[in-house]
C-alpha cells in the first residue's frame, strides 16, 4: 500500500505567533526605533491578512521581500518616510527565523513520528510570507523535525503556492513518483490554504483546529474517508487507520 501525508508547517507543527512577532522586533531595529513599535505591528499584520487573502483568490506565489517592499510603501503613504534597506532586512529576518527559540506543538513531533513507524512517506507543504524557506529549513533542522521527514517543499521553491492544486501535486510526485497512492492526507491549520486546498486536488486533509473555531469535538469525520476535523495530532493514529481502511477493499 503506497501511503503518504504531508504537514503545514507554522501553526501546524510550530506556533506562527513568534515568528511574526521577529518580523517587527527586525523592523523596528532596523528603522532604529524612528517607527513606533505598534506602528509596525499593525502593518505586519494587515499585510499578512492581505497576502494569505491573495493566496486565497488568486493563488499567487509572493515573494518575501515583495511583501517588505509593500510595508516600505506603506509607511511612506502614511507619512512616515523611515527608510530601510529591504535586502538587508530580509536577511535579517530569515536570520531570526532560523534561530527562533520555538518548540514544535507537543503533538506535533510524535504525530511525524507515528506516521514513519506506520509506513508512511512524510512531507512538509508549506507557504512563504515574511521570510524565505531557507529560514524555515534551518529551523527545522535545528529542532530536529527535518530528520522525521523525507521532503520539504516550499512555495519559493517551485512557484506554486497553497491552496493550489499543483503544489500537492508536485509534492506527492517527488515522494511516490509516479505511484498512485493509496491514502495521501494533508494536514493543515488553514481551512482554505490547507484543508479545501488538498480536497480540491482530490485529496484527503486534516484540519487542525487547536482553538475549537470549527467544533467542539476532538475529532470529527465531516466528509467519509476523506477530511476530518481535529482539535489535535494526537488523533492522527486514528485518522490514518480510518483512512486505510476506507482504501481496503470490503
């Protein structure tokens, strides 16, 4: 039985929430506190609600220091004619990323590790925003996480990004190769990006709703064999079997 599944990296297996807070903490340093902090914060946070929104409508791929240059133009439209230089904060940026003090989710590592002993091919499908993959890469490296898997793939890297059905695609064709899997689940803290995305390309998916804002369940199977909502990847084990099962003939 070929089996594969592949893992959202920021929200799913570390928390999104100190990356961002880096993106500003880089920022401000780098305007040299000409900028109020708050300042920075609402505008990192604005354009991250307008990229994922674009990544959502039109699926376009968006380069990191697009999105630095944007806050440049902002500012400047604000008035605030603080100036940076996007090159060098972008290095700055995926330099903090990469040695952010994170731990993964505390279900997060023993959930790849399950996967694995059940056979199972493991990756990583996961968008850019404020820094580049290579950031992500390294930290992952750091924690550990990059051994349990055996690909990483990432928007920066073949120009297509979640929830476009050609990133799935691409990734189950660089761990199968030209198998057709028996059982492919995404899972994903992003309803549209993650979740809709792999069902779109005719894929099962895991959304992982840590907050409750779906249901109140700690599991629900909200389509037969295909996409189950989960409060935690301590189900995983659960929704990997109940998905073999449906890809065994009666």
């Amino acid at each position: 039985m070929a089996k594969l599944v592949t893992f959202d990296v920021w929200g799913t297996l570390l928390p999104v929430e100190p990356a961002v807070k880096t993106v500003v903490d880089v920022l401000y340093k780098s305007l040299g506190g000409r900028v109020p902090y708050q300042t920075l914060q609402a505008l990192v946070g604005e354009r991250r609600r307008v990229m994922k929104l674009l990544r959502r409508e039109k699926h376009e791929v968006v380069p990191p220091l697009f999105v630095l240059l944007e806050i440049k133009k902002q500012l400047r439209e604000r008035g605030i004619f603080a100036q940076f230089d996007a090159y060098q904060v972008q290095d700055a940026v995926d330099e903090a990323v990469s040695r952010l003090e994170v731990s993964p989710f505390e279900d997060a590592l023993e959930a790849l590790k399950g996967a694995k002993n059940e056979g199972y091919r493991v990756g990583i499908i996961s968008n850019v925003l404020f820094w580049r993959s290579r950031a992500t890469r390294r930290l992952l490296e750091s924690l550990g996480v990059a051994q349990l898997v055996d690909l990483q793939i990432y928007a920066d890297d073949v120009g297509y990004v979640k929830p476009s059905i050609q990133i799935f695609e691409a990734a189950k064709t660089l761990l199968l190769g030209d198998v057709v899997p028996d059982v492919y689940l995404h899972i994903g803290d992003d309803f549209y990006e993650d979740f809709l995305g792999a069902l779109m390309a005719g894929y099962g998916a895991v959304l992982v709703d840590r907050n409750g804002k779906y249901g109140k369940k700690d599991l629900v199977e909200s389509i037969p064999c295909r996409a189950y909502i989960a409060k935690s990847l301590k189900s995983l084990p659960l929704i990997l079997h109940e998905a073999e099962n449906c890809s065994t003939p009666a």
